[in-house]
C-alpha cells in the first residue's frame, strides 16, 4: 500500500512539473518601457506643445478682459451714482464680469475635455501597435518596466519605487520599447504629423478622431 502512495505521488509530482514546463515553454511575454513611449513619442510632444500655446493664449485673453473691466471700473468711478451714465455704465460691467465667468469655465472645460481625449487617442495607438507586435511574435503578455530615478531625496522615496517596480529584470531580447516607439513614430508621419492636429477654427487643438486602428481588438 505504501509503495501504491508512492506510485501515486510521484505521478502526480511528474504530472505537476510536465504542466509547468509546458507553461513555461507556451508562455511568451515581452516588456516594455511606457513612460518612454509616451515621452518619445512624436505625437505627445506635438500635443503638449500646441496645447501649451492654448493655455498661453487664454490666459493673454484672460488679461485683456480683466484690464477692460479694470478700466471700466475707473471710469464708472467718475460718475455720480445718482446718474443714468452711471447705472448704464454699471450694467454693462456687469454684463463683462458675468460673460468673463462663463468664457473662463467655458474654456477651461473645453481645454481639458480635449486634452483628455487626445491623451486617450495616444494611448490607444500605443495598444494598437503592442497588439499587432504581440501578433506578429505570438507574444502572450507584455508587461510594463520603470526606471529607478537616480535622484530620490531620501531612502524612504527610494524603498517607493522600489516596491512600485513591477518588472525587477528582463533581457534586452525581451524588451519592444524601441520597436513600438518606432511604428508609433512612422504612422504618425505618414498621417501627416503635426498637420493633422493643427487647430480648429475655434481655437485650440483640433479635436481627438474617435476612430480606432483598423484590425485593433479594442472595444
């Protein structure tokens, strides 16, 4: 009876590490490295320096509507309160403050609406490409890697992005950081690049296509 356990274990043990080996051997992951991609990515670099220039050019907006206010003020300073100058005058600073409200929430709002839409737009196309490499190399899972900063303040940050890492080695085989970054790179070009983010007539970035990457398995 015991030697029958034994058989019986010793198949199961056998079983066991059969199952992981074949796991093992059917397994294919890649890393790669997306804060990179993000800040090497041509599109990203375009999209934050033209948003820049929005966010310029509405707060020069926003100066030149404080100073007309502030110059009406002063001159509805000049006027008897009593006067009929002086309540048209007060009405129509009125009037400038509530327009100056709505225009400052108004494109405030519209600002980050599209700001969030193009980062979305970025990143999906960064799905798309890691898919498509994933395909191709019959790749299974693709992890994320960080890089520890060589400038933590002190043990306690550092022991931080310690334990944030998730990925603690992999080859340089393993590795499609520059790959991605480079279909990225090439398919925005052959669209057209900073063209086709140019602004609308309204102002501003055009806004994010909604289309997705043709064959991409994102919902």
């Amino acid at each position: 009876m015991f030697r029958t356990k034994s058989a019986s274990m010793l198949l199961v043990l056998a079983g066991t590490l059969c199952f992981a080996n074949a796991a093992k051997a059917d397994t294919n992951i890649a890393v790669l490295n997306v804060a990179r991609i993000f800040e090497d990515y041509a599109m990203t670099r375009d999209l934050e320096s033209m948003f820049d220039q929005a966010r310029r050019d509405a707060a020069d907006e926003a100066d030149r509507r404080r100073n007309s206010m502030d110059q009406m003020r002063r001159a509805l300073a000049a006027f008897d309160p009593n006067s009929a100058d002086y309540e048209r005058r007060d009405d129509e600073l009125t009037k400038a403050e509530v327009e100056f409200q709505i225009w400052s929430k108004t494109t405030e709002k519209k600002l980050k609406g599209d700001h969030l839409r193009w980062m979305q737009k970025i990143y999906h196309n960064t799905q798309d490409v890691i898919a498509a490499i994933a395909k191709e190399r019959n790749i299974d899972l693709v992890l994320t890697y960080d890089e520890l900063a060589d400038d933590a303040p002190d043990s306690v940050a550092l022991r931080q992005q310690i334990l944030l890492q998730k990925v603690i080695y992999h080859s340089d085989r393993a590795d499609i950081t520059n790959e991605v970054l480079n279909r990225l790179n090439d398919a925005y070009k052959t669209q057209g690049g900073l063209r086709g983010m140019q602004p609308t007539s309204g102002g501003g970035p055009a806004r994010a296509p909604a289309t997705q990457t043709e064959g991409s398995d994102r919902p």
